[in-house]
C-alpha cells in the first residue's frame, strides 16, 4: 500500500517557532525593552531591579541635596542683605559721632537706623519652607542610602551681641550713644561674617556631594540600559529575518499539504 499522508508536525513546529521569534521581536522593538518576561533573562531582571531600586534612593538623595542647597542659598541671600543693613547702621552710627551735627539732622540718622532695625529683624526672623533659616539649628543632610550625612551648621541671628543692636536702647541719639551702637554693630557683623563663611563651607560640601550622586546615577543607569534596553539593529536583523524563515515554513507546509493532495487525487 502506498503510503499518501506525511506527519507535518515538524513544518508546523518550525512554523510557530519562529512566528513567535519574530512577534517576540516585534515586541521588543515596540517597548524598547528586551526584557518582556521573566524568563527572557532571569538574571538580568534581578539585576536590573535592584539597580532601579538603588536609582530610586540615589534620585530621593538628589532631592535631599537639592533642596539643602537652595536652604543654603536662601540663608546666604538673607545674610547678605542683613551683613548690608548692619554696614549702614555703621556707616550711619559714625556719622552720628560727629560733634558737630545738629540734633535734627542727627534725629533723621536715628530714624533711618530704627527703620534698619526693622528690616534685619525681617531678615533674621525668615523661613524656607516653614523652617527658620537663623533660628541656629543644625541641619544633618542625607547624602548617601547609606546614611551617610552632611552636617550644616545652622546660622543664630539672634546672640546676645546682634539682640543688642536691634534693641529698642541701642539709638544715635547722642554721640556717646552713636559710639556704643558702633560697637555693637561691628560684634553683630563679626558674626554674619562668620556665618557666611559657614555656609560657603557647607554649600562647596552640598555641591560635592551632588556632583559624586550624579556620577553614580549615570553609571548605574548606563547598566540597566545596557541589560534593559532592546538593541534596534539587532532586533530589526532579528525581525527580518524570523519573517523570512516563517514564510519559507509556510510555504514548505503548503507545497507539502499540496502534494499529499495530489496524491490523493491520483489514487481516487
């Protein structure tokens, strides 16, 4: 007996195999990613999920950062415009030594430094967010997932030596009095002088810090990409070619289902 049936299943095999290597391409071209299951590469997906975790925390540590810098900044701002009242209440408080001013025009230099007492404590009484910026608090940064900290010594505008220069005694209505309030001043501006300084210290940190948090960011997000992301060339090659081989399948299984059906027609 002549034998007119075939078992096709290995054309239908290679058929679906690479119809589904080509649709699995397809697919990785569409989401960029070549990780679209588990399976695809176990180990690499472990991989690439704890380092997004890892970039999460470095991204909420950039923030951290970000956000004591422009504290920083503001307090800077702040203490700059204060150091430029405390300059002119010395620059008014000389004048007012002079022995030979009239007690009118030294009336006017007395108004002007009370309306200056009132614009430091606008100053020295500022906030950021809710939070005082000279209340002399120290600030601890985080700037690793690890805990590692920054420590941002907080800036007092209110000592006994500035206190002393926005009180309501401190006047130059006199030149004695003129004399003391120099005095002060120049304590008052010792101190903004130093906090300045502090804050340069902390910002160059907060700065240092960052720049050592981006380096990293980018190396770890060159390796996900390196272990996420679809290669389009080699997909595209991938893609072309699967196609080719599912038609050259199909075409196989039609010339053979083709020639069973001759044969039957042959034998009837």
């Amino acid at each position: 007996m002549i034998p007119v049936q075939s078992n096709n299943t290995s054309f239908i095999e290679q058929l679906n195999w690479h119809s589904n290597q080509a649709t699995a391409a397809l697919a990785r071209l569409s989401s960029g990613s070549k990780l679209l299951a588990p399976q695809d590469n176990a180990a690499g997906l472990a991989v690439a999920t704890r380092l997004g975790a890892q970039l999460l925390q470095l991204n909420a540590t950039t923030n951290n950062i970000s956000n004591a810098v422009s504290f920083t900044q503001t307090q800077n701002g702040y203490l700059g415009g204060a150091q430029k009242v405390l300059d002119r209440m010395g620059e008014l408080a000389i004048r007012a030594q002079d022995a030979t001013m009239p007690d009118e025009v030294r009336a006017l230099y007395n108004k002007e430094f009370r309306a200056l007492k009132d614009t430091f404590n606008d100053a020295r009484t500022a906030q950021y967010n809710g939070v005082n910026l000279f209340d002399g608090k120290s600030l601890s940064v985080a700037i690793t997932p690890k805990n590692h900290t920054i420590e941002a010594k907080g800036i007092d505008l209110f000592t006994d030596e500035i206190n002393t220069v926005t009180a309501n005694a401190t006047n130059l209505n006199t030149p004695a009095n003129a004399k003391a309030t120099m005095e002060a001043v120049l304590q008052a501006s010792e101190q903004t002088t130093i906090g300045r300084a502090s804050l340069g210290s902390t910002l160059n940190a907060l700065v240092m810090a960052g720049e050592q948090i981006a380096s990293i960011r980018t190396n770890l997000s060159d390796s996900m990409r390196q272990i996420q992301d679809a290669d389009v060339a080699d997909e595209v090659t991938n893609l072309a070619l699967e196609q080719i081989l599912t038609q050259n399948s199909l075409f196989a299984l039609k010339k053979t289902n083709l020639q069973h059906s001759n044969v039957l027609n042959l034998i009837s």
